[in-house]
C-alpha cells in the first residue's frame, strides 16, 4: 500500500478542505496509509482526527518556507512517513510543502487547483511549477484554462488533469433534515448558500429581489452563510424594505435543511472552480439560475438549469420569473439535474479515478 499525504492549512471549512477530507478518508478506507497536515485547532484537523485519521498539526505563512526549523521538520515527517505523493493546497502550502517534498525525495508532488483564477507567470512560480510539481489536479476544465491562460511556459498542458468533484449521492439523497423553514406549497422559495464574500456576489441577489418585488412575484428568498458580508448585505435587505422576503440563514451544517426549502437555487458567483453547491442543490431537485461564467457550464445543462450574463439583473429576474410561472418545467428541470449529478459526478467512480491519478 502507499502513503499519501494531504497538506491543506486552511483554517475554516470550505470546499477545498471538503475535498482533501473525503479523498484522505476514502484512501484511509482502502488501507493506505494517510497523514493529513493541517493548522491547530482548524475545520480539517478535527474531521480528520474524528474518521481516525492521523494528523500532524503545522503553522505555515507565506514565509515559512525562509524558515529552516519548518522546513527540515516538514521534511522530518515526510521521511518519517515514507510518504509517496503528497497533495498540496494553498500556494503557501505548495512553497513550503513541495520543496520540503522534493528534499524529502517523495515521488509525486502534486498541486490540487480548485480557484478558476489565473496563475500569475512570476518567477517563484515558474520554478513551483516546473520544479517542484510532479502534476496539477484540477476539478474542472475551466479551472485547467485559467491556469493556461497566460501560456504554457509556465507548465505544459498534458501535466493538467481534469476530475470533477464527486458526491456520494445515494448517501446525501436519504439523508434526514430538518427545514429551517416550513415549506408551504404555495410559496415561491429561492435559495442560495455560501460564504458571505465578494466571490459569492450575494450583494447581486438583493438586486435581484428588489426586481422580482417590482415585478410584483411574491417569493422568499434564504440565504445561508457567514462571512465578512453578512452586516453588509442584512443592511442592503434593510434598506430596500425586503425583511418580509429575505431570510438569513446563518452557516448551514445541513445543506439539505435550506435545499430542501425551496423551489429554486441562485448563484451568482463570479467564478467557481466546481460548484458543488450546485450539484447539491441539482440531487435536491432543484433548477439552477447562475452566471454563464466558469465553469457553470459542467455543472448546469440546458435541461436542468438557466445560464444568463453575468451582473445582468433582467436577464437573471426573467429567468426566475420564467420559472415561477412555469411549476411543471420547473419539477423536470429539477429531476434533469438530478439525474445528470447521478450520472456523472457519483463519488465511487470519482474517488477511483483519482486514487488512479495520485498512485500514477
């Protein structure tokens, strides 16, 4: 068997941490052996310790890697696990953790990029890249040409490897819930959820709320999430009177207590690199609204979804509008998407393929 290691020192949990949880877990269940290194007291430190598996907690900044005591310890434990690939994060995790990777001799140093942003062509990096990085992993094919997007001098095209996200779909459609809102067949609910943040572009949905209220569409729109915007965007739900359509959720352990609420899900994100929320909200039966940005694309077809312009308040309220005046469509679409998550992202066939990926 191999030994794999996972460092991610991200603190909060997000889809990236999500990610390196459920690939450590799934090769920890195949008899691997698995060494997660993640920051003291952090979301993936205490879901890793309670599937038992084993981590070494690690403090690193964007200066570490100057930092000889850090990095003759990381190469410490690397030896000391006779690690042979290790899936690297953050850009300062891949600084810090491939060149002690590369002293330590571990034979496959592979980058996991999960940001649809371009790939600065910096010298720091061209070395990272063509260096230190065995291979990049990437989770969708807008992802993989946002790094190619300012030449392949900073790493050639075939060393790009595409795998989706996977979910374990049978698992998260009998999953119990409870909904944060009593679901009244009559009631136009829109959802989003996410982090609070510009990324997320929810300022855009209170926008499009003030529009659909024009339009005189009676709906309620729950938003679950925390983040630096929460203050903001409760004040701009105030400030156009929309405490009567606008619910903030607050952070949802249960995705499915906010899915499940409603009859449509928004996002307005300005980029994804994978948008589970999105295939989470398309195995809840729900049709998608988002921008035609990223990779939106591989996530919501022409049956289970709507994609329009991005920042376009009209174009997204006539979309909504379309579906609210459209229940029967609007079922279909929902099981549309369902199916296509079913048939393309089930986590089993995902989980292989990239155990395949990282052994190679």
């Amino acid at each position: 068997m191999s030994s794999f290691c996972f460092l991610n020192t991200v603190k909060e949990w997000g889809g990236g941490e999500k990610w390196h949880l459920e690939v450590a877990h799934y090769l920890h269940t195949q008899g691997h052996h698995v060494l997660v290194m993640s920051q003291s007291d952090s979301a993936l430190q205490h879901r890793a310790t309670a599937l038992g598996i084993k981590v070494h907690v690690i403090a690193l900044s964007n200066l570490s890697v100057l930092n000889p005591l850090t990095m003759n310890g990381m190469v410490k434990v690397l030896k000391e696990h006779q690690v042979d690939s290790i899936v690297l994060n953050l850009s300062r995790d891949l600084k810090c953790g491939g060149i002690a990777a590369k002293i330590a001799g571990v034979k496959n140093i592979i980058f996991r990029r999960g940001s649809d942003r371009p790939v600065r062509n910096y010298f720091i990096n061209r070395f990272l890249y063509q260096k230190i990085i065995s291979r990049v992993l990437t989770n969708s094919q807008a992802t993989k040409n946002s790094i190619l997007s300012n030449g392949t001098s900073l790493i050639p095209p075939e060393k790009i490897a595409v795998i989706p996200n996977g979910i374990d779909t049978t698992t998260f459609i009998e999953k119990e819930f409870i909904p944060l809102i009593d679901k009244n067949n009559n009631t136009f609910t829109l959802a989003a959820l996410g982090r609070l943040v510009p990324q997320k572009n929810f300022g855009f949905l209170i926008l499009v709320a003030v529009e659909l209220k024009k339009r005189s569409i009676p709906f309620k729109m729950l938003i679950g999430g925390k983040g630096e915007q929460e203050d903001l965007l409760k004040s701009m739900a105030i400030e156009n009177d929309l405490e009567n359509e606008i619910t903030f959720a607050g952070f949802v352990e249960n995705p499915k207590d906010l899915l499940m609420c409603a009859c449509v899900f928004l996002l307005p994100s300005l980029w994804e690199g994978f948008g589970y929320v999105v295939v989470e909200a398309s195995l809840s039966g729900l049709p998608v609204v988002a921008f035609d940005i990223s990779s939106n694309s591989e996530v919501v077809t022409e049956t289970s979804g709507f994609l329009t312009p991005p920042h376009q308040v009209q174009a997204f309220s006539d979309k909504i509008e379309y579906l609210y005046l459209n229940p029967t469509e609007r079922i279909e679409m929902g099981k549309a998407g369902q199916a296509f998550v079913k048939n393309n992202f089930e986590s089993d066939t995902i989980f292989q393929k990239i155990a395949s990926y990282l052994l190679g």
